[in-house]
C-alpha cells in the first residue's frame, strides 16, 4: 500500500512540473485519485481523506502535499489499529 500511496502521489505532484496542461491533467486525475484512496482505505477515513485528497489534487499549488503517504502513517503508523485494509 505505502508503494502504491508513492506512486500516486508521484504522478499528482508531476502534474504541477506541466507547465500549463499540467492544471488540466489535474481536473481529470483529482477524481480518480480520491477513487483510488476510497479503494484503498474504506470506511470513513477513507471518505474523509478522499474528499480532502480530492481538494488537494484540484486546488491549484497543493499538489506538493503528499496525502496517499500521509495516510498510509496515520493508519499503520500514528494510529495503528485492527482494521480491513485493501491491498
């Protein structure tokens, strides 16, 4: 999970080094990215961090902000708790 959390959070921040298409990429890559984070981390937090990761990827110069990573800490690291986490 935390290579996939890399990976996608590498191509959301590679938008922002696009010079003028890369605003673009991102109006199509915010909603599948919060798909992707709704899928890897069901359940609440995984809605509340998909609307945030959402936010981050359409709201232009926040691409910087690694969310896939961050939760993938705060789940397994900073809260760890018995929880049903898909691969």
């Amino acid at each position: 999970m935390l290579r996939n959390g890399i990976f996608y959070d590498g191509i959301g921040m590679l938008t922002m080094a696009i010079p003028v298409i890369g605003p673009f990429i991102d109006i199509l890559w915010a909603p599948y990215s919060a798909k992707k984070m709704m899928e890897m981390y069901p359940g609440k937090k995984g809605k509340v961090m998909a609307t945030f990761n959402f936010l981050e990827e359409i709201l232009p110069y926040t691409d910087f902000i690694p969310s896939f990573t961050l939760m993938w800490l705060f789940t397994f690291v900073f809260f760890p708790e018995k929880i049903s986490v898909k691969a």
